[in-house]
C-alpha cells in the first residue's frame, strides 16, 4: 500500500493535490497570528495545530495495535502558553508526530494494511476499518483542517 502512505507524506510536506501541504500551511502563520481567534466561537490555528498533533499521535497508536479512543492529549488540546517559542514547539510537535507515523507505516507489509483495527468501526455502515482506511481518514483530516488554517490565516492580512 505504497499510494496510502505516499499520500499521507504529500499531506503532511509534500506535493499535495489540494494545495500547500500541511506543514508548509503551518510554518506560513505568524507566531503573534497563530492564538489568536479571529472567529468567535472558533478554534485559534494553534488549537487547531494541536488537535492535528493529538489525532496523529492517537492514528500512530491505532495502528499501531491500540484500541480506538480519545487521544491521550485530548480531542481538543489548550495550548498551554502563548508565545513564539510555544508555537514553535507547537510546529515541532505536530512534524515530529507525522514523521513518527510515516516511519512505523513503512514498516508495514502491503498485507497488513488491509488488517482490521482493534474497535474501531465506520459509523454508517457499522463494518470494521482497516488501517488502509485509518490512515486514509487521517490523510483528509489533515486537508479539512489545513484548508481551515489557511483561510483564518487570510484574517492576519485583513
């Protein structure tokens, strides 16, 4: 399943489809930018930065053979300072959670990703995911939330 991982490194830094790929999304917000909530109501870059880490991280341990759950960090992580060294840390954290994922599915034989997960199964039909389909969900979490992070940063430009 060579394509499912080539488009997970697309996602995250590569030549995606949709347009910039996730880090370079995120390297492109200013630190000052990145806690701001330009929307109210809505979710800041660096909350949403840290959901794409929590989620990465949680999709790694799924694979990985750990049963579905909330991530460790949460679903919805606060960040805990706001400052340009914290949203570095932010960056750092989200690049190194990708590139962790990336690595341990290269281990994976084209058999394996058609194995199922551990209790994990597709809300409307009810069937269990495979970690082909995993990672695929992952792949288009990262482009919904990149799209949201690109456009609330067009509110630094206003």
């Amino acid at each position: 399943m060579l394509n499912i991982l080539n488009e997970m490194q697309r996602a995250f830094n590569g030549d995606a489809w949709h347009g910039n790929h996730s880090m370079q999304i995120l390297n492109n917000v200013l630190a000052e930018n990145a806690f701001e909530h330009f929307i109210p109501g809505a979710h800041s870059i660096a909350e949403i930065a840290l959901h794409l880490t929590s989620w990465t991280e949680e999709v790694t341990s799924r694979l990985m053979g750990a049963p579905s759950g909330e991530p460790v960090k949460g679903d919805w992580p606060i960040p805990e300072t706001k400052s340009a060294q914290a949203w570095e840390r932010i960056i750092f954290d989200f690049k190194v959670a990708n590139e962790e994922l990336i690595r341990q599915c290269t281990e994976f034989s084209d058999s394996q990703w058609d194995s199922e997960t551990l209790n994990e199964i597709t809300p409307i039909s009810g069937s269990a995911i495979t970690k082909a389909e995993l990672l695929n969900g992952l792949i288009q979490h990262h482009a919904y939330h990149a799209g949201q992070i690109a456009l609330l940063s067009k509110f630094n430009n206003a």
